[in-house]
C-alpha cells in the first residue's frame, strides 16, 4: 500500500464521520407517519436563518469529496490511470454538479 493510497483513506474516513454527523444534525424536512401515528407534539422551533441551507450545502460538498476521495482510492489501489488525469475529471465533474446546484436553489 503507498503513502498516497493511505493518506486518501484517512482523508475518505474523515469525510465520512463529518458526512455521518452533518446528516444526523439535519432536522427532518416533515415529521412522515410517525407523528400522524403517535400524535406527538412537533416542535416548531427553528434554528438560525440560512443554517439549514448551509447544512445542506455542506451535505452536497461533503458527498461529492467523499465521491471523489473514493475514486482516488480505487484508481490509486489499481494503477490504471494515472492520479492526476482521474483527479481533473473529478474535479471537472465536482465543479460542474456544485454549479447546477446552486443554479437550482437561487
């Protein structure tokens, strides 16, 4: 295993404990059946302005670097393609998939 190939994972599992807490921070968009079913009372306290957009913004990133991260480690793991061609295009693909998003939601 190369240096390279080790220091992807690390970034990769890092990544994934910051996707895994960002998500499980996120409020749910509608409460689904349970609340209909247990008729618990829904709190209608919401946080700062904006703060959920940011979280979801940062839900997008964080999946597309772990999208990324995981290609590099593949790639790396079968020597392939070289790094760096694979690295443009998802970079390329990154750039391309955050503009759409912002295009979507202004």
């Amino acid at each position: 295993m190369s240096a390279l190939n080790i220091i992807l994972m690390i970034i990769q599992l890092l990544i994934a404990v910051g996707l895994i807490y960002i998500i499980a921070i996120q409020q749910p968009k509608t409460e689904g059946m349970g609340a209909a079913i247990s008729s618990a009372s829904v709190s209608t306290f919401k946080g700062k302005p904006g703060f959920e957009q940011r979280l979801n913004e940062l839900t997008v990133y964080l999946g597309i670097a772990f999208f990324a991260t995981s290609i590099l480690v593949a790639v790396d793991r079968s020597k392939l393609l070289p790094t760096a061609i694979v690295l443009a295009v998802i970079l390329g693909a990154a750039y391309f998939g955050i503009k759409t998003y912002r295009a979507h939601n202004e």
